[in-house]
C-alpha cells in the first residue's frame, strides 16, 4: 500500500516532532543528534520461516550516552487485528534477541475512533498465572 511508505517517510522526517508530540517524557531522554534507522530489519518467523518486517526502527542514544531502540509499527487498516498486540510482541522479541538493548515500542493507528493514546498488553497466561506480559504504546 502506498500509504505505509509514506508514512514511514513521514515518520522519518518528523521523528522528533512526533516523539515530543506524543511522548515527550520519552523524547526529553533522547538525542536527536544520534538518530539512525535501520534499513529493512528481517526477521525469521520460527517455525514457519517466512520473513517479518517491522515498518519502522530506529536507533537513538539518550542524552547519557546509551542505546535505545524505538520500534514504530505503522498499521493502516480499518479496524484494529485481535492478535495484533502478540504481533507487537514478535517484533520486540526478535529486536531484543537481535540486540539487548532497551526497546520502546510504538504503534500508530491511523484510523478514525482507533481510541487515542493508550497502551495495549499483550500477556500470557499458564494456569491462572501471568508468565509474560508486554506493553505496546498506542
């Protein structure tokens, strides 16, 4: 869809904006100066081996010096996918495996009534117990 590249073209641009827009608690610990997104991150769905690919991941420093991830996931659809949060999910497991670095995940819905800013829980449950749980920010 050609939407997604423009958003991710957007998102590139304004990458700033849209953190101290959205997150400034977030963006006031970042540098700016320190921006790199990295190009086609693949990851290898196991086990059925077809390729992922998160839209849109960037690495940034924060003002004392380490490393961060940010993971923004850009969705274009007309309602919200039920299994989307274990998907979020996926791609932060796969970035942290792949780096070991501090990861904060953002989703942008860009649909009308998708709710405003929140947070989305993706948790597993073994046994009435949480084992897992993992936040997506919306």
């Amino acid at each position: 869809m050609p939407f997604d590249q423009i958003f991710k073209e957007l998102l590139q641009t304004f990458f700033r904006e849209f953190l101290e827009l959205f997150y400034p608690e977030i963006a006031g610990h970042l540098d700016f100066d320190r921006v790199t997104f990295l190009d086609k991150e693949l990851f290898t769905d196991i086990p059925e081996g077809s390729q992922r690919e998160p839209d849109l991941v960037a690495r940034v420093y924060t003002l004392e010096g380490d490393q961060e991830l940010i993971l923004l996931h850009i969705e274009i659809q007309a309602k919200r996918e039920r299994e989307f949060s274990h998907r979020m999910y996926e791609y932060y497991a796969m970035l942290w495996l792949r780096y070991k670095i501090p990861i904060f995940p953002v989703v942008l819905y860009l649909t009308p009534g998708a709710g405003g800013l929140t947070v989305e829980n993706y948790s597993t449950r073994l046994f009435g117990h949480n084992i897992l749980t993992s936040n997506s920010r919306l």
